[in-house]
C-alpha cells in the first residue's frame, strides 16, 4: 500500500503541475459540452423549398400560405414552370420542388381528388425524407380543410365519423433536443478526455525520462497500473459531477433517474477506458504515437456510439460491433437515466458488459507495461 500511495502522490503532482492540463480537464469540456450541445442537432430546418403554381386558384393559394407559415422551409422562388423547378433541383438551389398542376382545385371540388407533384433531392437523405414528410402533414392538413368545406355527409344524411388518434411524447414531451444531446455529450466528452489524457501518460513519464527511475523499484506492474488509474478516475469522476451542474444550469436537463446508478457506471466505465488507455500508451514509444492511435479509436466510438445516429438503424454486423465501444454504453446509460428514470436493474446489461471490457482492458494494461525487474 505504501509503494501504490508513492504512485498516486506522484501523479497527483504532476497534474497539478501542469499548467496546461488544468484547464483542458475543467474548463474546455464545459465549453466544447456548451457548444456541442447548441450545434449538434438532427432537427431539419430551412428547407429550401420552389413551388410550381400552375393553377393560381383560391385553393392553391391556400397551401401555399400554409407552407409559407410553417416555420422549417424556405421558399426560395416561384418558377414559372416545371422544366424551370427541375433546373433549380438539378443545379442545387433547392431541396424540393413542390408542383400544383392546372385545374386542381376544379378537379378537387369535381371529382374529390387532387393530385400535387413533389420532387426531392435525396443526396440529404435525412433532408430529403424530413422535409418531405413536414409536406405531408401540411397537405394532409390542407386536404381536411378542403374536405370540411364541402360537408361531405354519409348515406343518412351525417357528418362523416371523424378518426381522431392524440400522440403523447414520453421522456421528452417538449422534444427539446438539447435534452437529448446534453446527457451523450457530457459522457462522451468525460470518456474521451480520459482516455487522451491517460494514453499519453506513461509514453510522457517514457520520454521525459523519470519511467526508468520507476522502473528500478520494487513497484509491481499493477501497482502501478493501479496508480495511474486512479488519479484520472478521480478526475473523471470531477468533471461529471461539473457538467451535470452545467447541463442542469444552462439546459435544465431533467434527471428523473437516480444520480448514484450514473456515478457507479461512469467509475466502471472510465476503469474500462483507462485501461485502454494505458494500454495504448505501454505500446506507444512517443506522444505522437500514443495520440494517432488514440483517435483511431476514438473516432470510431464516437461515429458508433448512438451519440448522432441509432444504433438500431445500423446493419447488423455494425451492431455488434458497437458491443466493445465503451462510449456506446454510457451514452445509452446516461440517457435513459436521466430522461427515463431506468433504474439500475434497467442498464444491467451495460454495467455487466462494462465490467468485462474494464477486466480485459486493464489485464492488457498490467501485461503490456514493459517493467525491467
């Protein structure tokens, strides 16, 4: 106990010594969780929208102030003809192209059909399906306007039955993204940073040369695994507990969960990571080294992690793969604790996949460390 107390003391020093990794554990997640948290976001907006009006009839004014007042496109221009609309879809200028052909409202009030045109630019494929959906519901919306007015009535005389089907959003009822985005990034954040900061660790102590008067002690390889890990668990630990204050503060983000099953998970979690971390830096001979291979990984966790894209809407084989990604599991942790109030019975499943990668990770650790006995 006395030569691991030696190892913590001295990595407690040299944290504080720094001058440059204080502020880069305090002050620049805050800021990158304040930033991230207002620019990332799958809410489609500003859709630039032409519309082809070729009837000019009261009916087809009509939907088109409908889609002027909604809030998610913008109407770029009214061409004067299709070929003219397909031009400024192919060139790039709009994303959609919406189309009213002649004599619509006539055929409506006529033959109680209408028929619309809408041309999508699907390279956006999120875009392209957001925003045709948005037209949906505006159509859809217009078409029962039109149908009320004619007071279409059954064979004894009523008012057609009228199916009306209300929605109830769960865990998020306002749909506020940040509430969704805030509880990921937080704990991709606190996870990545870790790991960056415990990847360059012993490859520093290599370089700088004090690894070697380490080395001739009687210290074990996993007391000094051990050493390494817990300073930086503790830093970990720290900067959650600072950017739950801040989401709290500055999103009110609700935290229907129990605070303590997201501190035992983040304390298992970062355990898993930091050993991935000192794994990596045992292999690496320089900072450099240990920083390229350290965003390999990380920029498939994150592109994997559920953080920007479900994990369900993956492929199968991609699904799996997702299992050893430790980011994965605290996002998913974090979300449904605090916007859901799972309880830990609920995320059982990521505590126990954790524990394993934690028990894999550092065993790689212990056994990489180069120790000249």
């Amino acid at each position: 106990m006395q030569r691991l107390r030696y190892i913590i003391q001295k990595e407690f020093i040299q944290i504080f010594r720094n001058k440059a990794m204080l502020p880069m554990m305090t002050v620049v997640p805050i800021v990158q969780l304040i930033i991230l948290s207002y620019a990332a976001s799958n809410e489609v907006k500003n859709i630039r929208l032409a519309i082809v009006n070729e009837d000019h009839s009261a009916s087809a004014r009509l939907l088109v102030q409908k889609i002027e007042a909604a809030d998610r496109f913008l109407l770029v221009d009214f061409p004067a003809s299709v070929a003219q609309g397909d031009d400024m879809l192919q060139t790039g200028e709009v994303d959609i192209v919406l189309t009213i052909p002649p004599q619509f409202e006539q055929h409506f009030y006529r033959e109680r059909r209408g028929n619309i045109q809408l041309l999508v630019n699907a390279i956006n494929g999120q875009q392209a399906s957001v925003g045709a959906a948005y037209l949906n519901i505006i159509t859809q919306s217009f078409n029962q306007e039109l149908q009320a007015n004619l007071k279409i009535v059954n064979r004894n005389g009523q008012p057609p039955a009228i199916i009306n089907v209300p929605t109830a959003n769960w865990y998020n009822p306002e749909l506020n993204f940040k509430y969704f985005m805030a509880p990921g990034i937080l704990g991709e954040l606190v996870t990545i940073l870790v790991m960056l900061l415990t990847a360059m660790n012993v490859v520093r102590e290599r370089e700088i040369g004090t690894i070697e008067q380490i080395n001739v002690t009687p210290i074990k390889k996993w007391q000094f695994i051990l050493g390494k890990l817990i300073p930086f668990l503790g830093i970990g630990m720290v900067l959650l507990t600072v950017g739950l204050t801040a989401a709290k503060l500055l999103f009110s983000i609700p935290m229907q969960g129990s605070l303590f099953v997201i501190f035992a998970f983040c304390a298992l979690n970062l355990t898993a990571v930091l050993g991935l971390g000192l794994f990596i830096s045992n292999l690496s001979d320089t900072q450099q080294q240990a920083l390229f291979t350290t965003f390999f990984f990380v920029i498939i966790f994150i592109l994997m992690s559920g953080l920007f894209t479900p994990i369900e809407s993956m492929p199968q084989w991609a699904q799996y793969l997702t299992i050893p990604n430790p980011i994965a599991h605290f996002v998913s942790v974090m979300r449904s604790v605090l916007l859901k109030g799972s309880t830990f019975w609920d995320v059982i499943y990521h505590f126990r996949v954790t524990a394993v990668l934690a028990v894999v990770f550092n065993t790689l650790a212990v056994l990489s460390y180069r120790k000249v006995e």
